[in-house]
C-alpha cells in the first residue's frame, strides 16, 4: 500500500481527507459490499478519525499542522483542536439557502433507514451533519452516490478548514488565533497572508531577518490589511508581530510550510461550483483534449473515465498491462503517486486551457 | 479546443476529477487494494536512514492508522521481541483475537495472533534481524472477522 508515503499537494490531502471520511461513513473500512447497511457508531467513527489524524503524517502535518504547535503540544493536542475546530466547527449558510452542512445532512437524512431524531435548528458542523441524523443508513453502494457523499463533505471542510489553514499558512499557531481573546477574523487572517506573500517577494527569499521599514511599507502597498493605515501600525499589533517573528526565525519548517498549506486554500474557479459532479461521459471530451495535446496517454485517459465511472482502482489497474508497467517503471508502484500525478497534470492542462479561452 | 468549454463546465470537470480521484485513492488504501478485506497495515520509522545505528524508538512505532502501536523488547541475552498493542476500542474490536502476519523489508515474514487484549509478541529468536530492518514492516489481518 501506497497511501503513507505517497507525495500529495495539500489541495489533494484536504480531497483525500474528505474521500476518507466518506469512506469511513460508509462503513468501507470493515463491511463487505454484500452489506446493504451501515451503523453509525459515533464514538468508534471519532476515534478512528481523531487517530489517522494523529498517525498519519499526510494529515498531521498538513492538514492539522503539528509543526505550528509549540510544545508542550503534542500531535494529540493539535488533532483535538483540529476536531473541535475544523470538523465540529458549525458552518453557517451564505445567505438564504441552506448551508453546505445542511446539504450534508439532507443526504446523510436521505440514506436513513428507519426513523431519524429532529435535528435541532442551529447551524450544523461536518460532524454533525454525518453523526446527528439517522442511526442506520443505507449504504452509498453506487461509486456516484459515494463521490457526492465526498463532494458534499468537501464542500464543507472548503468552509470549515478556512479559518484554520489561514492561520496555519501564516506559520501561526491555530490553537492562539483561532480561540480566545486574540482571536482573529477569516477575513483579516486572509488580508494578512495577502500581504506576507507581498512581504517575501519583496524580501526575494531571504528570510531569517526582520525585513526593511521600505520593504515593509511596499508589501502593505501591494496587499494592504483593511483597519491599519500603514505597515506600521499592522507590524505594532500581536498579529503582525507574530507574523514578523516567524519570517525572522531561523525555523525553516515555518517558511517552506507556506506553499503547502496555501495549496489546502481551494482555487476559486472550482469552489464556486455548485453543480453536480459531471459523470464519466461527459467529463470524456475534457479529456480527449488532453490526450490530444499530449498532456495525458490514451491508456491514462481511459483510466480516469473508469474511476469516473466507478470502477475500483485495484480492478483497474489489474487489467491494463501499459498502465502497470508505467506505474512500476516511472512511480515504483506507488499508485498513489502516479494518481496524484496523473490528476495534477490534467487539472493543470484543462485549467490553462480554461484560462486561455478568448 | 478547449474554448468549446464554458467556464463552469471547466470548473466541474476540475471538482469532478479531483473528488473522484482522492476518493477512489482513499477506498483504495482503505480497502488494500482488494474489494472488502482490510489492507496491510504499514509502521514506518521516520530518519531511519542516518549517520549513526537506527534504534528502534523507545516510544513505539505507530500504525499509519493509529491503531496499533509496535514496541521492541530488548533484553540481555534474550531474542528481541516485537510487541504490538491494539489501541483505543476500535483498535481492539478490529484486532482482538485475530491471526496476523508481518512482513519486513528484510524479507522476514512473521506470523502469530494478537490476544484477547489486544497484544501479539513476535520472537526473533533463531533470526538474524537487526533493528533497522524494523524500521518499516507491514501488519496485515490474515483470518476473516467474524
């Protein structure tokens, strides 16, 4: 098996944790597919949550962000803190409509066996949403069903996981920005990530140093911070302080741990899609243009429309000969990796191509 | 070509490939590689590769599931021992009373059965294995749950 040692973007590792929980809801992890049903069991689901986020270093580090804890943190602390506030963390609706939490649970509800307890009229969390509803579910069996599953709980974690990678993303400790007096906003945590990007392009990469009163007052120009009338004044306050402190240390992890943590942030393009995910034909046209332009090979073509059309990646690879010698040749059978790759290279083709559009 | 495309289509086919590939990766590992049974469950040490002799850590290896933690018992003129302990109720519930079996990079293959608490010890004796070769193995289930 691939998946503890496999190389991921952070935008893949938040896909894969959704994935995950989905596959968890469904019981995937223990039942057969001969089993219709599955029990929801809160407290057996919560501990095998709370430990891969613990034991598994894709999550622990990049998802939950251990390294922005200091001690006397451990990695247990920081994925209680992921729990409370990311994953049970109520998200609210963005305006009339229901919530991505809420169309959680209207799917959750839909696959109810039996009768379901009222849920109560307060803005729900991702948690809440999966364990609150229905004790017994009717298996999501259909791939579809479990890729909207994923999908709606990938909306959520694009909400509820914000506040947190944007502070993880300035090197900052979630657990002394996110809770307590010194709590800051979503907003100005994303106003002053906008400007420490300004603030190292006008360092050029050399870090470890307090920047320059001129290069301060240039990265406020590109990216001010709405509140503060100058770099000054946003340096003076704890957050802009802290921020300074960390591009100042010598602790590496906290500067290259940037990029990672950014890429969690989901592209806008995609994030605004609400419609329903595209199935295998008519996502087929995006790829044969990718074929075409020899960004993917015929046979990694017709692997994604399988995964699109549900069939098992094991299945899948088991019956194509060119797909596994690329997969030992080129990724030494990590599958993972070859994926990831593979989905890398599409997205970035089809979105350059998107962009190129007249 | 591409300008065929609307900007929202291009947008779900984006969210379509990236669910639908990290779900399948996430049943996958889930499930092994294999339709229902459970996968191989790896330990990996981190820096085992370095300057000085690798030892096993004090502190255990744990699972990339979490819910087995291995331990190297090492006595004076005793064989080491691997002891792996399931943790937290579902560790138990999965692991109790089941047979297993171990595979290291070294090529040694170990088989036994954790106990109705949850532990299974491994002797090395008559085997020459040394500590760094520890430094990553896979567990895997080896009966069917019933």
């Amino acid at each position: 098996m691939s998946s503890g040692s496999a190389p991921k973007s952070g935008r893949d590792i938040v896909a894969y944790f959704a994935g995950h929980l989905a596959n968890l809801v469904n019981g995937n992890d223990s039942l057969s597919e001969a089993e219709e049903n599955v029990v929801i069991k809160p407290f057996s689901l919560f501990e095998k949550v709370h430990r891969t986020l613990v034991a598994n270093r894709k999550y622990s580090e990049v998802l939950v962000g251990v390294w922005a804890y200091p001690p006397p943190n451990t990695v247990e602390d920081a994925a209680d803190f992921y729990f409370d506030h990311v994953i049970d963390r109520p998200i609210g609706s963005r305006g009339e409509g229901p919530s991505s939490a809420d169309n959680l649970a209207n799917l959750i509800g839909s696959r109810a066996v039996g009768p379901s307890p009222p849920r109560p009229q307060v803005p729900l969390s991702i948690w809440k949403a999966l364990v609150g509803g229905a004790t017994t579910l009717k298996r999501f069996v259909e791939q579809k069903d479990l890729f909207e599953l994923s999908n709606r709980i990938l909306k959520c974690l694009d909400a509820a996981n914000r506040p947190y990678a944007e502070v993880l993303r300035l090197g900052l400790c979630p657990k002394e920005w996110l809770v307590g007096d010194d709590a800051v906003g979503v907003n100005t945590l994303k106003a002053a990530n906008a400007f420490l990007k300004a603030l190292k392009s006008e360092m050029k990469g050399v870090f470890g140093r307090r920047p320059t009163p001129a290069e301060l007052e240039a990265a406020f120009k590109t990216a001010p911070v709405p509140g503060y009338k100058e770099a000054k004044s946003f340096a003076a306050t704890l957050l802009g302080s802290a921020i300074l402190t960390r591009v100042a240390g010598q602790d590496e992890t906290f500067l290259t741990s940037f990029e990672a943590v950014e890429q969690t942030l989901g592209e806008q393009l995609e994030a605004e899609s609400d419609e329903p995910l595209m199935d295998a034909e008519e996502a087929a046209p995006f790829l044969e243009i990718a074929v075409s332009a020899g960004a993917i090979e015929a046979e990694e073509k017709r692997l994604l429309v399988a995964i699109m059309a549900g069939r098992s990646l094991a299945e899948v690879m088991g019956s194509n000969l060119y797909l596994r010698r690329r997969l030992k040749t080129d990724f030494g059978n990590d599958l993972e990796a070859y994926i990831n790759d593979l989905s890398s290279r599409t997205a970035r083709f089809i979105s350059a191509a998107g962009r190129a559009r007249p | 070509m591409a300008g065929e495309f609307t900007e929202a289509q291009t947008a779900r086919f984006l969210r379509t490939l990236r669910v639908a590939t990290q779900t399948a990766l996430a049943q996958y590992a889930l499930s092994g590689g294999r339709a229902v049974s459970r996968p191989a469950m790896t330990f990996m040490a981190l820096a085992a590769k370095g300057p000085g002799e690798w030892r096993f850590p004090a502190s255990g290896l744990v699972s990339a599931d979490g819910l087995v933690v291995a331990k190297l018992v090492s006595e004076a003129s005793a064989p080491l021992v691997l002891e792996l302990q399931a943790q937290g109720v579902v560790g138990l519930s999965l692991y109790a009373n089941r047979s297993a079996r171990v595979t290291f990079t070294a090529g040694h293959v170990a088989e036994g059965a954790f106990d109705r608490d949850g532990r299974m010890r491994l002797s090395f004796e008559g085997v020459a294995i040394a500590e760094v070769d520890l430094a990553r193995f896979e567990l895997e289930l080896t009966d069917d749950a019933s």
